[in-house]
C-alpha cells in the first residue's frame, strides 16, 4: 500500500504526497514514459571539480586566426544605400510610389515615395567595391574590407536588433559577444582589462551598458567602460596619502583577507570576480595610463587618426587607444558612439554627411596602422550598426528634412583582418535595397564565424547554468560563413 493512504485526509498536503510517493513505482513508469517521449530534462551531470573562472589564457577548440577584436559600432543605422550598397533603381523610380511591400517602424511620418542616394558612388582598390562619396577615406583601405550586403535580424527595432547582434538574443541580459570571447579564451594581459567599451564624449550609447554586460556569465567577464576624458577610468589612482608603501601594505593585508574568506566561501562566483577586479585595479594603475595615452605616439601617427583636427579627434583618439590596447594584450575593445546617432528619420542630407565626416578618416587610419604594424592578420575589424534604412521616403517635408525608416531585413557591415578575406562583397540585397536576397548573413551565422576566427566551435561553447547548456548562439541554425574566410 503506498503510505500516502495511510494519512489522515487533512495531512495529506502535496508535500506528503511527493514525499511519500517519490521512490515508488508509480513515479518511476512516469519518468520512464516520459523520457521515452522526449519530455523529460537530460539528468545533471555531477562535477568532478570546482569550476573555476579567470581571464588566464585558455587553449582554443581549434587553431585560431584571430587573437583580438575591434568593434565600431554606429548605433541607429548607417544607411546602406548612401554609403555601401549602391541602388541605381532607386534614381529611376524617384518621387514615385514604391511597388512592393513596407514595414514601417515610425507609420505617421511614413511615405511609399521611392528616394535615392544623395551622394555618388565609385569604384575603388584593386578590387572595384563601390563605396559612397561620403566615405572617400574608407575607399583607400577597400582591398583590406569584406563588405556583407546580406546582414539580417528580422526585428524591426532598434533595441532587439542590437540585443540580436550583442547577444544572439533578441532580449536583455544576456551576455555579449566580447564576454563570451573571453570567457572562452582568456586574456593574453593581466594588467589591463580583457574587455573595454571607449564612450563617446557626447553621451552614453543607447542601452548603456547593455553592451558590454557579461549578464548571466560569471561578473570577472564583465566589459570595462573607458570614458571619453580623463579620469578614463574612474577611482583607479589612491588617495594621495595611501600611495606608495601605505598602499602595498593595504592590498597585502586585502589579499590576506580575501584568499581567507574565500576558503570559506567556495564557489561563490561573484565573490572572486569582485576580488580579481580588485587585484586588476590595482595593476592598471600603471599599464591602463600608458595604454590610453596617444601623445606617446609619433606625431606622424596622430596626424594620420586625425587627432590634430577637431572634426575628427574623438574618433581618432579612441580608434588610435583601441589599437594600443589590442597591442598590449587586450581581447576585444568596442567604439561606440552616443545614443542612436546613426538613426536618420529625418534631415539625412545634412546628418550623415556629418557623421561620416567624424568617423572615416579615422576609421580607414586604423586599418592601414594595424596593417603596417602586422597587427591586422591577427586582428579582427568590424564596423556597422544593427539595422540599415528603407528606400523611400520618410518625413516628406522637403529636401532638408526628408529621412529613412528602419530596415533589419537587409542592410550592411564590413569586416577586416583577423581571417577574413579583403577585397570582396558578400551577399546581396534586392534591386531595391530593402531584402536581403543572396547569402543571407543573420546574427547568428555572424557569431558562429567570428567565434570560428577565434578558434572556437560555437556548438561546444557552452555554460551551464540552471541545468542548461547555454550558448551564444542559443542552439539556432547557424553556420560558419566560410566564403568570407581568407
């Protein structure tokens, strides 16, 4: 009899119930039939050992081309019919109703009117890729680019798309691709931060740091935001009477301290991440100044980033740190800018001209100093944003304050170094700019060749948290992109 019967009526809570009837045969031919259906959970595997989370260097699942990661990321949506993706179509069919379907995000100030190009486009480097007038900086290094014409998320939205991009997923809170890098990896420095996001002066991107959140990863992947001006990174220097011997006495007896309580308190992951944060603030005091200062450069240098033109400064200084700190060992550094800067609704004639201005030159500088200090094979180079623009009209107000809506259904980025092969367009979009058509590129096939550059297999780079095996893929259909392999 089970002893679940033997209970008065009122006892017999669904505690009793599970309690009793637990280990009995009932529940045993449920499991059984259960996992004949597919239905019920892989069983937890036991650990064997402690898990253990650090940024010291770990082997890669194969052999690697790419080392370290630089990432411009234009927040809002460079158009790609103005800089990357030239439409001719469009000239054709200017002022006239677009004959196909459109998926607005903004629907009040939407217009089927079809609008082309501003700007010219022409061919450059040995391998002809046409870009825009607006980006003539960009078209001296094209031979170095693989521009993918085929990038697709599919959420018509600029906070899911960039969630997309990050993190493989279309919500928040889950880790970026710059932790998973690390988390998998490691870092070749010990005296720098693995992970570092360089802030535009004007502000903060849109999301905050939504992009560079390690999320439910152990915190130690945590990305690092420099900011725009000194202090870059805050609370880094002590106080002027602790510095010294005052100072390497504290931090002696801190890690005394810390190594104790975490004897007693193993496995608690936030704790050690919060104590290695510690240790590398204390060595970045030194190595992170020295990283971040551009006058240590030759003037020749500043002068090819732009930093001796106002237009151009920011932008060149944080290109020209990105690259000293990839030098010295960092794993993955991100350029953001602010807001959603890149999101030209309206007054595009005058907003992207401004905005290409700032960031070419020293955008193509980058690329041709990798490349002269051989550092670009090993270095991999992206610019883009998390969507393009439609190829009509939006704010039919006039020349001056006509813009374009969202498009994630088809728009472009580009790539160098690192693996990938230069001089060559991937992918294709409609004659009309707006699908995707040839060798569609989604976020997910994204991160599986990038993962791939850096020597890791996305279907094996798992944590396991919870009892699941998570990815940053996610377990979607992804593939390496191999054409655009070197």
């Amino acid at each position: 009899m089970n002893s679940a019967a033997c209970l008065p009526r009122d006892l017999c809570s669904r505690r009793h119930f599970i309690g009793a009837s637990g280990f009995g045969l009932g529940s045993t031919a449920l499991a059984w039939l259960l996992r004949q259906d597919g239905l019920l959970a892989e069983p937890a595997r036991p650990e064997l050992e402690q898990r253990k989370y650090d940024l010291a260097p770990k082997p890669a699942h194969h052999p690697a081309r790419a080392r370290a990661m630089i990432s411009i990321l234009m927040i809002g949506g460079p158009s790609q019919m103005d800089l990357l993706d030239p439409k001719p179509l469009l000239k054709e069919y200017e002022g006239k109703k677009f004959p196909g379907e459109l998926k607005f995000d903004n629907a009040g100030q939407a217009s089927a009117k079809v609008l082309p190009s501003f700007w010219d486009f022409k061919k450059h480097g040995q391998c002809g890729t046409e870009v825009s007038s607006l980006l003539p900086h960009l078209g001296d290094v094209v031979d170095d680019l693989c521009v993918i014409r085929s990038m697709q998320t599919g959420v018509n939205n600029h906070g899911q798309s960039l969630y997309a991009l990050a993190s493989g997923r279309i919500t928040s809170g889950a880790p970026t691709l710059g932790s998973w890098i690390n988390y998998g990896l490691g870092c070749e420095s010990q005296e720098l931060p693995a992970y570092v996001t360089l802030t535009h002066p004007s502000g903060t991107p849109l999301l905050v740091d939504q992009h560079w959140t390690n999320g439910w990863l152990p915190s130690i992947y945590q990305g690092t935001m420099i900011r725009p001006r000194e202090p870059r990174i805050l609370n880094l220097d002590p106080a002027p009477h602790l510095r010294g011997a005052a100072q390497e006495r504290q931090l002696g007896l801190l890690r005394e301290l810390n190594r104790e309580h975490q004897l007693e308190h193993p496995g608690e992951l936030d704790l050690g991440a919060r104590i290695a944060s510690y240790e590398l603030a204390a060595r970045m005091q030194t190595a992170a100044k020295e990283a971040m200062d551009v006058t240590r450069e030759s003037e020749a240098t500043r002068q090819l980033y732009g930093i001796d033109n106002e237009l151009t400064r920011d932008y060149g200084t944080r290109c020209l740190i990105a690259r000293r700190l990839v030098e010295r060992g960092v794993r993955f550094v991100q350029i953001v800018n602010n807001g959603q800067s890149w999101d030209q609704h309206s007054g595009i004639i005058k907003a992207l001209p401004d905005l290409c201005a700032k960031s070419d030159r020293p955008v193509a500088a980058l690329i041709k100093d990798l490349k002269a200090k051989g550092l670009l094979d090993s270095t991999l180079v992206h610019w883009g944003g998390e969507m393009g623009r439609l190829p009509v009209m939006q704010n039919d107000l006039g020349r001056e304050k006509v813009g374009r809506d969202h498009n994630t259904y088809g728009f472009t980025i580009w790539l160098a170094g690192g693996g990938i092969r230069g001089g060559m367009t991937f992918g294709e979009t409609d004659e009309w700019g707006h699908h995707a058509v040839k060798n569609v590129v989604t976020q997910h096939d994204y991160h599986a060749t990038l993962l791939h550059l850096f020597g890791l297999d996305h279907t094996k780079l798992i944590y396991r948290r919870a009892g699941r095996e998570l990815s940053l893929t996610d377990k979607k259909p992804a593939r390496v992109v191999r054409e655009i392999l070197a």
